[in-house]
C-alpha cells in the first residue's frame, strides 16, 4: 500500500504542462491525478508556437499526430521593419527546418494542443482529471504529500509520493508552500502588455494581413515602442495576432482591460498599412505579462513546479510553452531513473533545467532589445541582419531548437 502510494503522482493545473507531466509519468506506469480548479478545459491565450525541441517530446507523448491535424507548419520567421514593411532577415522552418532539427516547427491555436493532449490523456486510464478543484492546502508528511482542494461539491483530497505545482503564474501550490524551506520564487508584473487579436483570414482584416505578410510563415513586425508576431492558425483559416508594449498593471488575470490608446501610441510611425492592420484586427484584449523571479523549483521531499508556476518568462524567445513541455518530460525521466529518491530526483532535475531557462530567459532579453531597438542601434542591427546568411541564422538556434532531453543540457 505504501509503495503503491509512493508512485501516486498529484498534479496541480490542467494546462500545458500539467497535461504533458500527466502523460509523461502516465508513460513511466505511475498513477496520476490531475486537479483543475476551473470547471471545464478553457483554452487561454489564442496562437501558439511550438518550437522543434517541444514537437519532439510531444510525438514522444504520442500527440503528435492528433495536433498536426489542425497546426500549421509555417515556411520561416521572417523580421520585417514596422515602419517601412521592408524584409529584414529571414530564418527558415518548414521541411529545412524539419530536417535541421529532426522535428517540426508548428504553429496552432492554443485550444488545438490541449484538445490533442487531453484525447492522448483519455488513452491513459491511470490518469484521473478532476476540474472544478481549487487546491486550498498542502500537506507534507514523511509518507507522502497530501492535496486537499474544494469542489462545488465540497471538498477532495489527493495524496501521493510527488506533488506537481503545474498551475501557473499565480500558482496556489507556490503560494501555499511560500513560507517552507526550500522558499518559492514570487510573480512580479514586467511592465509589459501583451494585445492578442484573432482574424479571420477571409475578413477585411485577414486581407489587410495577406496585403502584407505571408500567410506562411511567421512574421514579427519590428519597432522602438512595439512589436507584433503574426501567423496562420486553425489549418490557416485564422490569423494570431500578438502585439507588445509597455504599460501599467492591469488585472490579475490571463486578460483583461487596458486602453486601447496605449496599442495606438506605440504605434506611431508605422507603415498605414500596418497601422490600419491593426485598426481593423480590434477589439484587442490586453494580457499583463508576469514573470516569476529565479528561486527555488523543488522541495526535497517530493514537490516540484513546473512551466509558468516555476518560472514564467517574457514571450519574447516564443519559448514559454516548450519550456513547460520539457520540464514535464525531464522531470517524469529523472523520477522514473532514480525511483524510491525524490530528493535524487528533484535536485538532479533542477540542477540540469536551470542553466537552460537561465540561457533562454537571456534569449528573451536578447531579441526585446533587438526588436525594440531605435537610432544607430537600430542601424546596426539591420546590417547585420542583412549581412547574416539564413543558414547562420538557423543555426543560431541549434542549442535551442535541436535540444533533446536525453542530451540533458
């Protein structure tokens, strides 16, 4: 019974990491149960990118094939000048990319990947979903870790050997275990908005896009005071637009309401054509960008976070979703190779997964500063784009892009 308790898994959080960690330990024969506080699977956000080094853990999983039925495998990111709508690098995915890094680059709407992990998940008949449970405390015994979390019901409890905080930026599992030894990272605000849209590629504002863009590939519109990332969704029926800018706190929330004349202002001096994109792709919703500082992932006795919970980022590498995939992936493998040691385990996962998101969170700060760039500084980085050949390019993201977690660095 004891042993049988200790490969209980208790996962907090149904979103992409939490789906992906429940696969992964369901793959290595553990019992899994997932708590979700909302009632129902809700898809947040809208567009999202899915970088070589996330598809490959996720055909691992074996979703795959579900997910390329409605993804979008785009031909190249292509940087263009907000101002002038003129190329200025080109870094190319499709079958190039395919065969550089041994597994595709996809783009595809948010609600499209959990769809493709939760149908993978129902497969699993270890893996217990429960929705509508808000975890509301944390027990750590010598035993095992005990989950009490309420329900419209009342309430539930979950125990096992190893607690899984999947549940966010505002994670409940970090909030609640704030106060132990090892202590937990905070959320802080950014100081940035991220302004989503969807369009539909046969609206007047899909056209407006089409007139400057192409529909296959992803294109990041560069600009002191804004960028915006753009690609097709939904087989290509849609269209993800993602703008950033400054701004002041808004809402605790995934969404919420900013002015619209903070998206304008930042917009100035750029190409109408541009400009009128935007005006037609609204109303825009505002999400505030939260991070999460740097501290500890894991407690020795059996509790880890993972993805957002652990250690949100900036979107500015287009990273945060892959990130999430691979600490789920790791971390189910190091359990499974030290099996009866969660401290083994957990310290040996942390220890290999901080070195990397500390290299992609330089990624992030890296590519805002280029795209924001203005002045000679801005020259500067036109020309050497211009001078850098595509092929260089790509292979800039060999450490990134062709990660692979047997590798484990």
């Amino acid at each position: 019974m004891e042993e049988a308790r200790s490969r209980q898994v208790v996962i907090a959080g149904a979103g992409i990491a939490g789906l992906t960690a429940a696969l992964a330990f369901a793959e290595h024969g553990h019992a899994v149960t997932v708590l979700e506080q909302a009632s129902q699977l809700e898809a947040v956000g809208a567009g999202i990118q899915l970088s070589p080094n996330a598809t490959r853990m996720l055909s691992r999983l074996g979703a795959l094939d579900r997910l390329r039925l409605s993804a979008i495998r785009p031909e190249a990111v292509v940087l263009k000048g907000a101002a002038t709508l003129r190329e200025l690098a080109r870094v190319p995915l499709g079958q190039a990319g395919e065969e550089r890094w041994g597994a595709p680059y996809l783009v595809a709407h948010r609600a499209d990947l959990q769809a493709a992990l939760t149908a993978r998940m129902a497969e699993h008949p270890e893996i217990q979903l429960v929705t509508g449970a808000r975890v509301t405390d944390v027990a750590v015994h010598p035993q095992d870790i005990a989950v009490a979390a309420e329900t419209d019901g009342g309430s539930i409890e979950a125990a096992g050997g190893l607690l899984i905080g999947a549940d966010g930026v505002w994670s409940s599992v970090r909030r609640l275990l704030a106060g132990r030894e090892p202590a937990f990272g905070k959320n802080r605000f950014s100081g940035e908005l991220a302004w989503r849209a969807t369009v539909a590629a046969t609206s007047v504002a899909g056209q407006a896009f089409a007139a400057i863009a192409a529909g296959d590939c992803i294109t990041a519109f560069l600009h002191p005071g804004f960028h915006m990332v753009a690609y097709p969704v939904s087989k290509g029926s849609a269209f993800n637009l993602a703008a950033f800018t400054r701004g002041d706190r808004i809402a605790e929330g995934w969404s919420g309401h900013a002015d619209p004349a903070i998206l304008a202002s930042a917009m100035r001096g750029t190409s109408p054509a541009l400009a009128r994109l935007a005006g037609l792709a609204g109303p825009w919703t505002a999400f505030p960008i939260h991070t999460v500082e740097q501290r500890r992932w894991t407690m020795p006795k059996g509790v880890a976070l993972i993805g957002d919970a652990a250690h949100a980022m900036t979107p500015f590498a287009a990273q945060g979703a892959a990130m999430a995939i691979e600490d789920a992936a790791m971390l189910a493998d190091l359990v499974a190779e030290f099996d009866g040691d969660p401290r083994q385990s957990l310290t040996t996962w942390e220890n290999l997964r901080r070195p990397r998101i500390e290299k992609v969170l330089r990624r992030g700060a890296l590519n805002r500063m280029a795209w924001h760039a203005w002045g000679p500084v801005a020259i500067a980085r036109n020309l050497v784009l211009a001078t850098r050949p595509a092929e260089k390019l790509a292979g800039d993201l060999d450490w990134l892009y062709g990660w692979e977690e047997r590798n484990r660095r």
